[in-house]
C-alpha cells in the first residue's frame, strides 16, 4: 500500500489513518488522528466534584468531552479559571446546559 504523509480516510478499515517516515503509522477517529499528525492536541481543562482543590484539574481533548463531564457531574463542573481555553460560543453552551440541568433536578 503506499505511503500517505497527511491524514486519510482509510474506507477498508473505517477509520482515519496517517502514514509517517520516521515512525509507525497512526489510525483511529479524525481527531486523534489529526493530532498525532500536527504532534499537538486540543487539551480543555475543568474542574469537578474530584478535582475541585486538587493539584491537577481534569480535562478533555475535544468538547464533546467537555460536555461528557459536565453531564456527569453538573453540581460540581466549572471552567472557572480557564476561561481561556474555551471561545465565547463555548462557554455560553456549557452555561446554558448546566443551567438547564440544574434546574430540572431541582424540579424533581
């Protein structure tokens, strides 16, 4: 099979791949893909009911897991801090979803 030093999608295998000269090549969602290919990654901290007050905060690599967390843990889920790391677009959204979470366990 040739080699292809920028990512694809490989349709035999369902899945994104990236060919290197130097090392093995990497496959699985775009993604990861993507960020093994640039050799840096998204990386959006947060905090939550298990990390509030500890030395490291949690974190996603994609905002969908961003709001994974916040699914999991609406009480205790903030960005507070690393306001930074999210656009405007992104910070309204969780807003939006943990205000809406809440109130419907309040509710209940």
């Amino acid at each position: 099979m040739k080699k292809r030093y920028k990512p694809y999608y490989d349709r035999r295998k369902k899945c994104w791949r990236v060919d290197f000269p130097d090392r093995d090549s990497e496959e699985g969602d775009l993604l990861y893909v993507a960020s093994e290919f640039a050799r840096t990654g998204l990386y959006f901290p947060y905090n939550d009911s298990q990390t509030k007050d500890r030395e490291y905060s949690g974190h996603a690599h994609s905002f969908e897991g961003v709001l994974h967390a916040l699914l999991d843990d609406p009480e205790g889920f903030t960005t507070e801090g690393f306001e930074e790391c999210y656009s405007a677009q992104e910070q309204k959204m969780l807003a939006e979803v943990q205000n809406k979470l809440l109130h419907k366990e309040e509710k209940e």
